[in-house]
C-alpha cells in the first residue's frame, strides 16, 4: 500500500481499482472541461498572509452549518452512483461523514437507498432532490427522506437539462456496466472492485427502482430518467419545495449574484454556490470566482455555501476567508472511496482537516469563525 499524504495520491489510487466508465464519471466535466479544471486551478491564484509570533495554540475547526455542529466547514456533496466507486459507497461514505462529525448529503441517482442509509448511521443525514415530472414520485421521495430523519433536504437547480459529458458517452456508461468486451477487459483488471461488488446486492439505484411509476429494472430506469428532468423549474416551483418540505432548505447550483437576490426570497436557509462541478455549463466562471461577489450580495441575508474544486484543507480555509459558511467535498471524498472504501473516505477527511487547522494556525487564527479575508493576500483574489 502507498503511503497517502494528499488527495492526489487518493484520486491516483482510486484512478486504479475503479472501472473506468465509473471513474471517468466521478472525474470528468462537460464539453471541453474548462470550468471542470478551472474550479480547482484558480483557488491556486489566491495567495494566503503567513503571520509569525502569534499565539496558535488551542485551534478549533469547529463551526455550524444551518444550524447543526459539524467538526469543520465541510459537508460531503451529493455525488451519483457512489455504489459504482465501491461496493455499497454511499453507506461507506455516510459512516465515514458520521463519524467524522460531518454531514453526509445523499443523492437521488444513489445506488443504496434512503433506507439502506437509515439503517446503517445513527445521525441524522442530508437528502438532495431533483425537480422531475413526477409530481407523485418527488412527494413520496421527500416523505422517505422525512420518515429516514433526513434533516435538510438539499435542491439542485442547475440540471434542468443535462450537460454533454464526452466520456460518459464514450464509455457508454451505464449502472451496472453493460456486458461489453471493453468492459470486460476493464473489469477483469479491477479484482478488488468486482470482488466488493459480487458482495453486495446494491447494483441498481436504489431511491428509483419499485419506488418510481414504470420503473423495475435498469433498461426501464434509463428511459425514465431521460424524460424526468422537468425544464420548466422556475422560483414558484422552489417556493411549492418550500412548502411541500417544511423543514430546512438549501438551494443548490447559484453561480450568479442575480440568482443569489432571488434565492433569497425562496425562505431557503442557505445557498450553495457551485456550477454542478464542471459538469454542466463549460465556459462559466469557477465557483470559488463566483464566490465573493455573491456573498457580499447577500450573505448579510442567507448562508452561502461553496462546492466545486476543493482538493485540500487550505481550498477550505481559501472559501471560508471569502465568506463562505460551508464547503462541500465531492471529487475527493470519490477519490477516497474508490480508493480504499470507507477507510480511504476517513483518510481523505483526515488530510482535510490537519491541512485546514494547521494553514490557519500559519495565518494567525485560532477559531475557524473569526477567519475572513484579512488572511488572504490582497489583489490575489
């Protein structure tokens, strides 16, 4: 086993064991992905003030988001298909979060169920809903996650219509992977990967299979999911959300500071400013970018959140210090699970924490809540 010190060394693990439709799906973005690399390069152009004889001792990284302790400002996203990382991902992944003091956002296009998260974590966990045609379905979806004691239900709103993922269709990606002499050959040099997935009876996605009208098997599910993203999703239909949820609300896909004033008046508790990772609209601006002209727009009046491109502790503390109140960790939380499964979700954690305490221990600050710009370099970002 390699000795894992960063992320990268995780993606270079997990870019190993993890068939390639599947890693490609996790690590790849839209069209000619610029936005998709564009998200993690230009947190590198921020520039940090090192502050020397200060006190550093006593740090704490401890901090809420929308009302709920968390270890640091961090929150695992809502990544797809988690299940085709690593026999049972999205358990693993849920474990590893609780554990770690964090939340665990599951998503729709999960492979293990609502349920299959209840039973196997003792905390509370996040639930991320698409808008779709089924009106009936996206009801008895809520009152799952409800019943499951999902305690915020996350909304995206940026997958009215899909963006074009070249290597998903080169690939031919499909959950579980189609019977292919490609895919054989793949296959047959990923043993761990198969070994864990001949282990499971989680192959399918398990919030839509017997819970979606016409849906009983993965031939039905494609053909439903291709008609179920409803593109007429507008700020009335956030508002029926609203209210048809009755709980806490974050609005998920905000990359505009016009959005940002709309979203405002939705009774959402916070936003997350991100562009879907990449994978959505090639050519728009990064999140981290994006990132301070929308707080101050309106983060006197809702949280803002910031997803997209966070490979380490330092990426954190980067948005925090432009105002962010949360982050949330996809891609390196994948990286970790492909990995080495839950143990490698935990270390990927790990390294995000100790780079996140000890750059703010180089900046001059002991609590995570007191960190603003005043750590950064001024005209870097």
């Amino acid at each position: 086993m390699p000795v894992i010190t960063n992320i990268e060394d995780l993606r270079v693990l997990a870019q190993e064991r993890v068939p390639r439709m599947f890693y490609d799906y996790a690590d790849s973005g839209s069209w000619t992905e610029s936005t998709y690399r564009a998200n993690e390069t230009d947190f590198g152009r921020i520039l940090l003030r090192q502050r020397v004889a200060v006190n550093m001792d006593n740090r704490t990284t401890r901090t809420r988001m929308v009302g709920e302790d968390v270890a640091m400002p961090v929150a695992i996203a809502p990544v797809g298909l988690l299940g085709m990382q690593h026999a049972d991902g999205e358990i693993l992944v849920a474990r590893a979060a609780m554990k770690f003091g964090i939340p665990f956002t599951q998503s729709t296009m999960s492979i293990c169920s609502i349920e299959d998260i209840a039973a196997a974590t003792q905390a509370p966990f996040w639930f991320q809903l698409y808008w779709m045609r089924d009106r009936d379905f996206m009801d008895r979806l809520m009152d799952r996650a409800k019943a499951a004691g999902c305690s915020t239900l996350v909304l995206t709103l940026d997958l009215q219509v899909l963006g074009q993922r070249h290597k998903d269709l080169k690939n031919g990606m499909t959950a579980p992977p189609k019977p292919t002499l490609a895919n054989i050959i793949n296959l047959m040099m990923k043993p761990r990967w198969c070994l864990g997935m001949a282990g499971t009876r989680r192959h399918g996605f398990g919030n839509l299979i017997g819970h979606a009208k016409g849906v009983s098997d993965m031939s039905s599910l494609s053909a439903w999911t291709r008609e179920q993203f409803d593109p007429q999703l507008d700020w009335n239909d956030v508002a029926w959300i609203r209210k048809r949820w009755g709980g806490r609300l974050i609005l998920k896909g905000i990359q505009d500071v016009e959005d940002a004033q709309l979203a405002t008046h939705s009774g959402a508790e916070a936003i997350i400013v991100s562009n879907h990772g990449g994978r959505q609209l090639d050519g728009a601006p990064s999140s981290i970018s994006a990132l301070p002209a929308i707080v101050d727009a309106v983060g006197h009046k809702i949280e803002v959140h910031m997803d997209g491109g966070i490979r380490s502790g330092q990426d954190v503390l980067k948005a925090v210090a432009l105002g962010a109140k949360g982050t949330y960790i996809g891609r390196a939380m994948a990286y970790g699970l492909g990995a080495m499964g839950e143990e490698g979700v935990t270390k990927a954690l790990e390294i995000i924490h100790k780079e996140l305490d000890v750059t703010m221990a180089f900046c001059g600050r002991t609590d995570i809540n007191t960190v603003d710009r005043g750590i950064l370099l001024p005209g870097s970002y």
